[in-house]
C-alpha cells in the first residue's frame, strides 16, 4: 500500500527528522510515543537525562509529529513517580508499560475528532548519551554520582577508571560515613564506600574491566584492598 492510503502512523523511538510533505501523507499524520512529560526532555535520552537530573516525576506523551524535535501538539500524557532506586533500564520498563493505555486514548482522540493541545510549560533538552560524559568525576557531589550511575545504567555505563582500565558502578546509595579524598575508596563491615568532593558513596555493584557484574565487596576483596586507593 500507499502511506497516502493511511489513516496515520504511529512511532515510537524513532529518531529521525520527517519532513512535512512526508508526515502530511497520512491522513492524521504521524503520532509519536515519547518517553517524557513533554515539553520536558525533548530529544533522545528523556528518561535517562531526567534520572540524571534526579527528577521525582515524568511521564510518557503521545503527540502530532511536526518537523521540530518532540515540539508538536500533545494528544495525552501520562504521569509516574520516579523511585529513587530505579536506573534508566528499570525506569524506561516502566515508561513502556504505560505506553498501551496513552496511545490507546491519542487513537480515540483521532477517532473521535478531538484536537491535540499545543504544549504547555518551560521546554528542555534531552540530548543522545555520549560514553565521556559517562565517566565519572568524584570530584563532585555524591548525589550528582548516584544519578549519574542511575542514568547511564547500563548504557552507557557510568565508568571510573581502576589500575588503567575501565571500571563500570551499576548501582550504589548515599552514604553516611567518614569522608576521604575524591575517589578514594575505603572498605569498612564489608561494605565498599568511595568518598566524593561531598558525601560519600556505599558501592553495591559493579563490572570491573573484562569482567562479568558482581557485589562490590567481592570485587574488593578479589582486588585485596588495602585502604587508601583510589579510582580515576
């Protein structure tokens, strides 16, 4: 068939700019499923910039394609509370899982006539992941890590660096306790902390270089830590 024949194309998770005279082809045009409450978090990495933003709320949209970046009009939207443990592969389940129900209300929309509304609110960007802003500084505050660990689990991978290679930390909390040098890592009642320019972090998993995942406290003692050394 023609895609002049149909009545509209649905995309979800297509990054690729159409130009009108293609999405005014359809019918309805196109509608796309988009992982953010939007106007926050247009662009390729929604749920991941909003975990590295440490938000608390976001969302799935349906909405018109236009030619801009996730800019069209909005045909329904629906809201979740963001867990603070969730990583980006945990939370973007969870986003898929809304996915039926909203696009199934946009459909009927469509269907029955009823319009999409221009968006409302203060847009923001959610540009594609690159692996150097993955790497982590300890420089920073402990919960700037903890999101950024969050965000890029597992792609790209939050990574550090441990005796020349690269060593990825998959999951990890803030901690309270005794505070060393940025990146400094101290094993104490068989937990593993590293210290940070603020705070300091308890590591629970990680994929040291050529490795598979594993708890923290193994690798530390594969490694046998001695106190004092440090990532990066």
């Amino acid at each position: 068939g023609r895609i002049e024949d149909l009545d509209l194309v649905l995309t979800i998770g297509y990054g690729v700019l159409l130009p009108e005279s293609i999405l005014n082809l359809p019918r309805n045009g196109f509608l796309n499923l988009h992982f953010s409450l939007l106007p926050a978090y247009r662009g390729a990495a929604p749920a991941q910039r909003a975990l590295q933003n440490g938000e608390t709320v976001t969302g799935v949209s349906v909405f018109q394609l236009d030619r801009g970046i996730d800019t069209g009009p909005v045909f329904a939207q629906t809201a979740i509370e963001i867990d603070p443990s969730w990583r980006s592969f945990e939370l973007l389940q969870h986003l898929s899982e809304l996915g039926p129900d909203v696009v199934n209300r946009a459909l009927t929309m469509v269907e029955n006539g009823i319009a999409a509304s221009d968006q409302v609110g203060q847009p923001s960007m959610a540009p594609k992941i690159d692996k150097t802003e993955a790497k982590i500084d300890f420089s920073t505050e402990a919960t700037e890590i903890f999101n950024s660990i969050r965000a890029f689990t597992y792609e790209p991978g939050a990574w550090t660096v441990w005796k020349g290679e690269p060593f990825k930390i998959c999951a990890a909390k803030i901690a309270e306790a005794h505070m060393g040098n940025p990146g400094e890592i101290s094993v104490v009642d068989n937990f593993v902390y590293v210290s940070t320019g603020s705070g300091v972090l308890k590591l629970l998993r990680v994929i040291p270089s050529g490795k598979k995942e594993m708890d923290a406290i193994d690798w530390a003692r594969g490694a046998r830590l001695t106190g004092g050394e440090i990532f990066g």
